[in-house]
C-alpha cells in the first residue's frame, strides 16, 4: 500500500505551467456577439471601469485637509504628473496628463489582478494588450506630433537630428525612419505607460522596454 505519493509518481499524468495557460476560451462561444468575451477581457473590461469609477470618486468632495484616500489619489496623481508627464514632456505635459494617468492606472489596476485571489492572472499577460496600447501611445504620439509641427516639420524633427553633418544624412535619415516609424512600434512593449513627446521626437516606456 502507497500512500502520500505525488500524482507524476502515480502516474496521474502531471502537466507542468506552458503556453496553454496563456490561452483562453470564449465564455459564450454560442453567441456570435460575445464570442470574444472570455477572461482576459473580462478583466480588461472590469479594470476600466474601476478605474473609471476610483477617479471619478476620488475627485468628489475635495477638501483642503484631505481625507486617506484623497491623500491617496494626489499621491498617484502627483507621481505621474510630476515623475512621468512633466519630466518627459515638459512644456505640453499638461495636454496629455489625462491619457497618462488613465493608462497608468489602468495598467496598474490590470497587473494587481494577478495578485488578487479571484483573478490570479494579470490582464497584460495576454501580451496583444499591452502591443495595443504601445500602438496607440505611439499613434497619439505621431498625430501629436504632426498637429504641433505640421507634416513637413515633424518629418524634419524626427528623421534629421540636430548637428549631424550633411554627408551623412542620406544614411542617417533612412534609419531615423526606421527607427521612428517601423521598428518603434513594432519593437516596444510598454509594461508599464509609453510616453512620447512631439517636441524632443522621442518615445520611452517609463517602466521598461523589452523586444518582442
């Protein structure tokens, strides 16, 4: 008689962690309306509306001497204008602070799931989210871009750096384009918030930036 032993010992067919964890069914597969829905956009979904919902209550009844969670919400607020938006984008930081701090707090939201008891999975483990988000931090970025310095301007900004001799530029502006427009976007995964700034041409992850 054998007792205590572990299933892969018994033979009961242990399976170890893979990529099929990262792969999830529809819940309603039945209904062509919601066969997208399953658990990770499930919790894309609950996490924008939390973070709808906290900011929405945090910027209600405001007091002078502020309460726990007004302290709270100034404190995330005032980390990413102050440590993300300003020392980045400097002069147009305040255009922008909205979209930051929204995609800050979602992102955070959605990577505390994982570590939440009825979840148990960060969202952004699905890494198609946080593609989708650096695509359209890198949108927001380009069409800044072109709006503040016209099409023209912006190329000129983007693919010509300042103090680079003239006999290098046929070799330096087909890699700037590259650089900007190709393997930029392709290239970075935001873990944490892309931030870009029309006025230096230059795009970062304020977290980090890893290689797809």
């Amino acid at each position: 008689m054998t007792l205590g032993l572990l299933p892969m010992e018994t033979g009961g067919g242990y399976t170890p962690p893979g990529v099929d964890d990262f792969k999830w069914d529809s819940w309603f597969p039945d209904l062509a309306w919601l066969s997208w829905l399953n658990k990770p956009s499930a919790q894309a979904i609950i996490g924008a509306a939390l973070v709808i919902a906290l900011w929405l209550i945090a910027s209600r009844r405001l007091k002078i001497q502020p309460s726990k969670g007004q302290f709270l919400a100034e404190y995330v607020y005032e980390f990413v204008r102050n440590g993300i938006a300003r020392d980045i984008l400097h002069a147009d930081f305040r255009r922008f602070l909205p979209y930051l701090l929204g995609l800050f707090s979602f992102l955070l939201v959605n990577n505390w799931f994982g570590e939440f008891f009825l979840f148990m999975y960060p969202t952004f483990s699905n890494v198609g989210y946080a593609y989708g988000l650096a695509i359209l931090s890198w949108l927001i970025y380009v069409g800044a871009g072109f709006r503040k310095w016209g099409f023209g301007g912006f190329l000129k900004k983007a693919l010509i750096p300042e103090g680079v001799p003239g006999y290098l530029l046929p070799i330096v502006i087909p890699l700037e384009f590259l650089a900007t427009f190709i393997t930029r976007p392709s290239r970075s995964r935001c873990v944490c918030s892309p931030t870009c700034s029309p006025d230096t041409s230059s795009c970062w992850c304020s977290w980090s930036e890893a290689d797809s």
